[in-house]
C-alpha cells in the first residue's frame, strides 16, 4: 500500500507520499527450518538482504519535489518459532509464538528534481 502523511519539522510541516512499492530482489543466503519436540517449528534466516523501489514526493511551505528511490537492505537476520498443536478433530494448525529480526545495513538511494 501506498505511505502518506506529514511530519512537524522546524518552522513547518513536510507533507509526504510514497507509492509505488515494490520487492524488486530478495536473497536467502542462508535459510535453515528445524523441528522443536513437543513445541513446532523453527526458522532461521541468516543475512538475507532485500532491495525495494517506489515514488516518492514531498512538500513544504518553501519547496516541493518528487522522483524515484531505491532501498537496500542487508545483513537481514530472522528467527522465528511457529507452534504445531492439533485442534479437537486431529488436524494440525500453525501460529508465530515468536519472532526477531535484526538489520544491519540500510542504504537509500535518491533520485529526483532537485
């Protein structure tokens, strides 16, 4: 979905809108799912990384301008514990008990008017 508001800067407010978003790239480098007895399910993604493109504009009392970002994300780490229980008629379901990611690297690149 599409992002917009306005954020209170200094003497004013910047009014913006970022749409278009779209995962260009993801990479699992190192992916691993385990079995926990009597738990579930264990996942484990080790830097991963992922690269984002969208539009973005904004726009002040003193200034506006618009153009294309690129967002790279890396050294991505997830961990995360799904229970496996059995519902009244045997069959089994699965939920998220747990989740942690961490990121390491964010690099922003801009393109635009000004």
């Amino acid at each position: 979905p599409d992002l917009s508001g306005y954020e209170k800067f200094g003497l004013g407010n910047v009014k913006y809108n970022i749409s278009g978003i779209h995962v260009t790239a993801v990479e699992f480098p190192s992916a691993s799912i385990s079995l926990i007895p009597g738990t579930g399910i264990k996942l484990v993604i080790g830097n991963a990384s992922l690269t984002i493109d969208m539009n973005w504009n904004i726009k002040t009392w003193m200034f506006k301008d618009s153009g294309r970002s690129t967002v790279y994300i890396s050294k991505v780490f997830v961990t995360a514990i799904f229970s496996t229980p059995l519902d009244n008629m045997g069959h089994t379901s699965i939920s998220l008990t747990s989740c942690r990611t961490t990121s390491g690297d964010i690099d922003i690149k801009l393109s635009g008017k000004s």
